[in-house]
C-alpha cells in the first residue's frame, strides 16, 4: 500500500505547444484554516498540564535555592563563631512583590567590627534575594497551629545595613538562626513553598494551584532538608 503524496501533480496545458506539463495543487484557505483550528484546540488542552509543570518547577528551583542558602549560612555560623541569621521578608518590607518571597542573610558583627564602627550590629553577607517567579513562603501557617508571623524576632539596628529602598518599617522579620556551632537557636517549625503570592495581608494560590513543598529542619545538626512526604 502506497501512502498518497502531500502534493498532487495535475496536467497544465501548455500554450501554444498543446501538451501537458505538471504544476503542484498548493493547499487551499479552508485547508490551512483547519489545520490552524486544529492546533489551537490541542494548545487550550495541553495548557492547564503545562502550566501545572511550570508550578513544580518553580517550587523544586525554589526548594533548592532555599536549601543551598540554608547550608551556606550555616557553613559561615561555624566559620566565623557568629550567629547567623536568614530573614523572611514580611508586610514591614518596602516592596509589596518581596513580601514572604525574599530572603536576607545577615550575622552578628564581631567585636572587631564593632569597635571599628560604632553601634554596629550586624553585617549583611546575602541582601534581600527573590525566590523563583510566583512562589513563596506561607505566611498564614509554617507548621501545625504556628505562622511566620509568631516566629517573627525583633532586630533592632538592620536597618542601619540595608540600602534606603529596601529598609523596613517595623525592624522585626521572620527568622531562622544558625549558632556558632551550625545549630538552630529557637523555635522553627516547618517552611512551606507554594506557588503564589502575598497581597493584603494574606497568602493567594496563583490559578487553582494548591502545590507546596516543606523544608524542615534538624534541630541539633541545624541541616535543613525537603519533606518527601509533604502535606
């Protein structure tokens, strides 16, 4: 069995010869105009698929950046025998897009910097950093009956480090400390990724998405890791 050719070679009279030579048939307008109907209706239903991958990826990328930055503050507590501190951008920062999907990484100041600069008390070693496009930390809950809100420290003074557009208006951010030994000082429950955004007080899925990713962490080694599990 033959397949027919994309093409069809008709006879063409050629004039004033009389015989016939062969042109090709190009499709016709309602041809292609099928052929357009026809992708654009496999497009509208692949899009929701595609669009769901792009929220995974976005949340596995922010995943791995958070646990990276998570172990470099850690290796810089043990490093330098200072207390570490790795702030979650809340409603007191500037930018309303930063708010719960931004980072800043900051120490304590040693006695040395200190004495060299007066009223100094922390030294900036990551300014604010955005995660992924359309992710974010949850605000309203990082674990069963807390928020980052309750986990929020007073930080008195990191203003006198930041650069006049991004200093906050409440010095208090959500926090997780690394001590001197790399181990975690204080509480911290669980920190959950999702695919969205903060506005008005409130966390806000973007489309129907409900996706998360969990970052834990051990209490005494300080490491933090993913929840496989998750919720």
């Amino acid at each position: 069995m033959t397949s027919s050719p994309l093409f069809h070679l008709v006879p063409w009279p050629c004039m004033p010869c009389g015989k016939h030579r062969f042109m090709r048939r190009a499709f016709s307008l309602m041809e292609l105009l099928s052929v357009v109907a026809v992708v654009a209706l496999l497009l509208a239903l692949i899009a929701p698929a595609i669009s769901g991958w792009g929220g995974v990826i976005g949340r596995k990328a922010a995943v791995a950046q958070m646990l990276t930055l998570f172990e470099q503050a850690r290796a810089a507590a043990i490093e330098t025998g200072q207390t570490v501190h790795v702030a979650i951008a809340n409603d007191s920062h500037p930018d309303p897009s930063m708010r719960y999907a931004a980072i800043l990484v900051f120490r304590s100041a040693t006695e040395e910097e200190q004495a060299a600069d007066p009223g100094r008390e922390f030294f900036i070693l990551k300014n604010w950093t955005r995660l992924p496009r359309r992710t974010a930390f949850r605000s309203e809950f990082s674990g069963p009956g807390q928020s980052l809100i309750q986990a929020e420290v007073s930080i008195p003074g990191i203003n006198r480090e930041l650069p006049a557009p991004a200093r906050l208006t409440i010095e208090r951010l959500p926090l997780v400390r690394f001590n001197g030994a790399g181990a975690i000082e204080g509480a911290i429950g669980p920190l959950f990724l999702f695919e969205g955004y903060h506005e008005g007080g409130r966390d806000m899925a973007a489309g129907a998405s409900v996706g998360q990713e969990t970052i834990l962490f051990s209490r005494f080694t300080g490491r933090a890791y993913q929840d496989i599990g998750g919720i």
